[in-house]
C-alpha cells in the first residue's frame, strides 16, 4: 500500500510540475499525464535497480524477485492501468461530442 501511494505522489508531483509549466508558458507544451506517467517510470527504474543490486534484510524468507513485483511492478501497472481508463474515458467523452 506505501509503494502504491509513493507512486501515486510521483505521478501526481510530474502532473502538476508540467501543468505549471504550462501555465508559465501560456499554451500546452506537454501532455500532464503523459509527464506523470514518465516520472514514474524513472523512478520505477531506479527503485527496481535499487531493490536489486541491494542485500536482502537478515531473516527473511522472501526474495528480490518478490520485492521487485510487491514494490515496482504491481503500483507502476495500477497507475498505468488508471492512466489508459482514464485516457480511455476522456477519448470517449469526446467522441460523443
């Protein structure tokens, strides 16, 4: 649920620092979501070679592989999973138009 939540910060920290951006600059230069979701790959990135190339915790019967899909992979395919219906959502709003 942490990791869920540190990810859901990350995306939101990329959407709001881009839809400043684009307030500064008078026009959309950057897709907001599409921003997020960029942040949150590198950070995924980054968290996932962390996780690896770290010693496991003393006695503890999990894995890296374990640790890798409980704290990277599972949040970063929530989001992305949130980001495509919601895409989804906006693209169909707007074809009914």
């Amino acid at each position: 649920m942490g990791a869920l939540i540190f990810y859901t910060a990350i995306y939101f920290l990329g959407y709001f620092a881009i839809h400043g951006l684009n307030l500064i600059a008078g026009r959309i230069l950057i897709n907001r979501r599409i921003a997020g979701l960029v942040g949150v790959f590198f950070v995924a990135v980054f968290h996932g070679y962390k996780i690896m190339s770290s010693p496991l915790p003393a006695r503890q019967d999990t894995d890296a592989t374990y640790a890798l899909g409980y704290y990277v992979i599972f949040p970063v395919a929530v989001i992305v999973g949130v980001f495509l219906y919601i895409t989804w959502q906006e693209k169909k709003d707007n074809d009914s138009l």
